[in-house]
C-alpha cells in the first residue's frame, strides 16, 4: 500500500524494507511530492549518516516554519537515521 502511494505520488524509490525509512532521499522525494511548490535545490542526498540526518532535519524544520507553522523540535532526525 505504501509503494502504490509513493508511485501516485511520483515517487521513484519503492520500499522494499524498513531500512529504506532511514534514507534521506525517501522523504526528500515525499516533500517534493507533498508541496511541489517548494524549492528542494539546495538539498541533495547525503552520502552518510551524518548529512542524511542533516537533510531530514532540513525538512523538520521547513514542515515546521513554512508549512504547519508549529514546534517539531521533539522530532530527532538523528533517530530517524
């Protein structure tokens, strides 16, 4: 059900195990899906755990100031990772 989301939504990556939650690169391609009108340039996939957890931070922070204009501080992206 949630690879016939991600395809409707015109995502590429699929989910094939949990792991794939970890990667920075899902919910980047989620984002872009989700609110098309933002601009992602400046993020690119990170190529470790460190920067993956930088750009999922990235993304708390833009949902949370741009989008639901509320506190998502208690969301770790480090745990994500």
């Amino acid at each position: 059900m949630g690879n016939q989301i991600l395809k409707i939504l015109g995502a590429e990556d699929t989910i094939n195990d949990i792991e794939t939650f970890t990667y920075d690169s899902l919910y980047m391609q989620l984002f872009e899906a989700f609110f098309p009108n933002l601009n992602l340039d400046q993020i690119t996939p990170g190529e470790n755990a460190e920067e993956m957890a930088a750009n999922i931070q990235a993304l708390i922070d833009l949902l949370a100031e741009s989008i639901l204009e509320i506190d998502l501080s208690f969301i770790s992206s480090r745990a994500i990772v």
